[in-house]
C-alpha cells in the first residue's frame, strides 16, 4: 500500500493548532524527513507526543509543535501511522503536507484512514460507519449513540445471532465433510431453537430503526397552518433568533424556510411552509404547492392555529378554510401536534379541536403557545419528546441508524423466517440450512465478514486439537 498523508483537523480557517495524519508502509522514513527532534523518529517512544520542529520541503524550520508515533498494528489504521500537532494556520498545514508528499507520501482519499482500518481488521464495518456517524453527530445523544457503536455495541447485539446461526451450520458441514471426527450433529429441534433464538434478536434490533435514524438525522417536520397563524413566529422561537421574517400581512413566507432545532432533546429538521389557501398570486401559489410537499414528505407536522381570531359570522371563511386544513393533516396518517398561537393575546387557554372529522387521526397533543413570551414552548418540547422516545441509555451503540443497516438486518430475519417455517413443514437440516447461510450472509453484510469466512473458521474450530 501507500503512504498516505491528509489535514485532519485545522485547514479551512486560522485556529490555534491543526493535526496532520500520515499512515502506511513508509510512513516514519516520511516523517524522519519533516520532523526533526532529539531522537531520530522511528527511534521516539511510541503513542507518546514529542517536542521538535517542522521542516518544509527545502529543509528550513517551518514551525515547533509535537508529533506522536503509532506503530502498527496497534495503530488506527493497524499499519505505521504519526500525527503532527501543529500551530493551525492553513499556510503551515499546507507546507507540512506538501513536505509529507515530497517525502514519498501522497495524499489522502476521503475516509481513506478508516477504510484502512476496516480493511486490516481494526474496525468491522459498522464501526467504520460510527465514524463518520460521531463526525457529523448534532446532538448529545447522536455523538453517545455513534461513539458507543465505535466501540463494538452493534457488534456485540449481533454476535449471538451469528453464534447460534454459525453453531447450527458449521456442525452440520463438519460432520457432512469429516465423518470420520467425533462430531455432534445439531438435530432438528437444535435447529429451531437457534432459528427461534436469531429471529428474536433480530426482530428486537428490527424495532430500533425509528429511534436509530431519529439520533442519526433528526426528525422532518414541517410546519403548517393558514396565512398569518403564527408559523414563522414558531419557528423563530425554537431556533432562538429570527430565523425567518415575520409580518402582520399575510402570506408573507412564499418559499420554505429550513432550520435544525433541538425540541425535547430531539432533533427537529423545521420547515417553515407558506400559508395554505387559495391564492391567485403565481409566486405565493408555488409556495403553498411547496408547502404541500413538505407536508407529504414530513415525519411530523406542526399544525399552527390562530388563536387570535374570534369565533363570529365574520370569520366564518377563516374557520371554513381551517376545518379544511385540519382534516387534510390528519388524514395524513403521521403524527401531528396542534399549536394555538399567541395566547400572549388571549391568555392561556384550553382549546378544542372539534373540526376533525370523526375517522381522521386525532392529533398527539394540543397546546397554546405563545412565541413572544415562550409560554407554552416546555410543553411543545416534552409533547415532541414523547413521540419520539430516547429509549433505553444501556441500548446505546446497538441501533440500526441507516437504510444499509435495516435491509440487511431485514433480509437476515426473513431468511430466518423462511428457515422456520421450512423445518415445520417438514424440510430436511440441509434445505433449512440454506436459509441460515443465508442470514448469515447478510449479517455478514453489516459487520463486512461473509457467512463463508465464519463458517470455514468455525469448522476447523471443532477439530484436530492436539493432534
């Protein structure tokens, strides 16, 4: 392989110190060549930072700061890697990397490190994908989530599966390759409950999609409601600044405003629809069709109700057009909170939703706020919490939090599925067998080891000890 050097922190902008990453074959000769201290570099004491100077590519000091030596395997990337730490103007970053590739390295491919890693077996892959998960966690509990992943928590929820699948499959190849070895054979009621055994597992891991992608990428939502209800005056309020422009005039917002906010400990992707009505306006129309495919699209909806307009003849179009919108968002079939705004106008008050229609979906929670004074804000804040539950703390690291991770875990289930029910119907161990490759095959998927690997390895496993 090559030696390969990148900027891993520092670079876009002045800061007090970046970090160089160099790794592979010849990483320490490279580094021998830029580096200069007390000791020669292969010669440092190894994971323990040293004191001395950066030379740029004509040999002339660039800049003082420390460096530390992995040697491999027992490195990130288990080959022989080195970090620089130095002063982080971009400037210096730059000349200490262009040093790096004058000294044979060359430069880093994206993730290139940690695919390393992967491939020289320092992280499987789901390891690998809690990376890039920590990197871009926006929330306390993301980062909890992903850094416990790092450390092998999807690993281990899915090592009995593998254990009672891989048991069941490897004795029966064993005992069908070497007959002459003193071998078990797993018989049928083994093979059901190792069967029984992985599709509880996997039905269990099945069910942390939700709250997986929830801490992964946060919550769509949108927020909807007639012209002048309220929306962007929300939205503004949760995000803390003035986020979008609020008016008195309606139909103010003509384009869908975005914005990321923490509500309940949850990540809420907000969008700030536009009014929907009946317009004639060809710019405010295609900021209602907009606002219609946010709600489509949308994981959870924020209908914001006026709770300024009074009830009397005169508003009788506005309560006509509202009784319209509530049923449209509660026969979406997602769930929704309603939000009556500025009760700093009415006080607090209890409120009901009599317009929906008697087979719609009744909204999670109603609730008056007011995003002047934020009162009623906690309270939208523990409604959102209760939709969308943290779940257990000991549970962190062992949910599934991508698309790549459910299919796999999907396919592993419904092979162990067709397994079962095979056996019941009277199927030989062989053909049921086929299906536990099967699974295993895709759980292979997940951790970046095929079925045959384990399996080979578990067959040699049983025998010839000692001999």
């Amino acid at each position: 392989m090559d030696t390969i050097a990148a900027i891993a922190a520092g670079g876009g902008a002045p800061s007090a110190i970046g970090v160089v990453r160099i790794s592979g074959p010849d990483c320490f000769a490279a580094c021998g060549r830029v580096f200069r201290s007390a000791r020669p570099f292969e010669e440092l004491e190894a994971r323990r930072m040293v004191l001395g100077e950066f030379l740029d590519r004509e040999g002339r000091v660039l800049d003082r700061g420390l460096a530390v030596r992995f040697p491999g395997p027992r490195s990130y990337t288990g080959e022989d890697s080195a970090e620089f730490h130095c002063h982080g103007s971009p400037v210096v970053l730059r000349e200490v990397l262009a040093a790096l590739f004058a000294a044979g390295a060359r430069q880093a491919g994206p993730g290139e490190f940690t695919k390393r890693a992967f491939l020289n077996g320092r992280l499987d892959l789901t390891q690998a994908e809690a990376v890039i998960d920590l990197i871009d966690a926006e929330t306390a509990a993301a980062a909890r989530n992903a850094a416990a992943q790092l450390d092998g928590g999807l690993r281990r929820a899915l090592e009995p599966i593998q254990e009672a699948l891989l048991d069941i499959t490897s004795r029966f190849y064993a005992v069908v390759d070497y007959p002459d070895e003193d071998i078990q054979d797993a018989g049928p009621e083994e093979i059901a409950a190792a069967l029984r055994q992985a599709e509880g597992a996997l039905t269990a891991l099945l069910s942390t999609c939700k709250r997986g992608k929830v801490l992964k990428r946060g919550v769509r939502t949108a927020i909807v409601g007639l012209p002048n209800a309220g929306k962007s005056s929300l939205l503004n309020a949760l995000a803390g600044y003035e986020r979008a422009i609020v008016t008195d005039i309606p139909g103010t917002t003509r384009d869908t405003v975005e914005e990321s906010v923490l509500c309940g400990g949850v990540l809420l992707r907000l969008i700030d629809t536009a009014g929907l009505r009946e317009t004639e306006d060809a710019v405010e129309k295609l900021g209602v069709e907009r606002s219609r495919r946010a709600m489509e699209e949308a994981e959870l909806i924020l209908l914001v109700r006026d709770g300024a307009v009074e009830v009397c003849p005169e508003n009788k179009g506005h309560w006509e057009a509202e009784a319209v919108l509530l049923n449209q968002v509660a026969r979406t079939g997602k769930p929704w909170l309603c939000v009556e705004s500025k009760c700093d106008l009415t006080g607090p008050h209890a409120f009901s939703i009599g317009l929906i229609q008697k087979d719609a979906n009744n909204p999670a929670a109603c609730l008056c706020v007011s995003s002047v004074t934020g009162y009623g804000l906690d309270k939208l804040e523990n409604a959102v919490a209760a939709l969308f539950p943290a779940g257990d703390p000991g549970e962190a690291g062992s949910l599934l939090t991508d698309q790549r991770q459910e299919d796999a875990a999907r396919r592993a289930l419904d092979a162990v599925r067709r397994g079962r029910a095979a056996l019941e119907g009277g199927l030989t161990p062989d053909a049921v067998l086929t299906d536990a490759e099967e699974a295993l095959d895709a759980i292979g998927e997940l951790t970046g080891r095929t079925a045959k690997e384990e399996i080979v390895e578990r067959i040699f496993s049983r025998f010839c000890v000692g001999k």
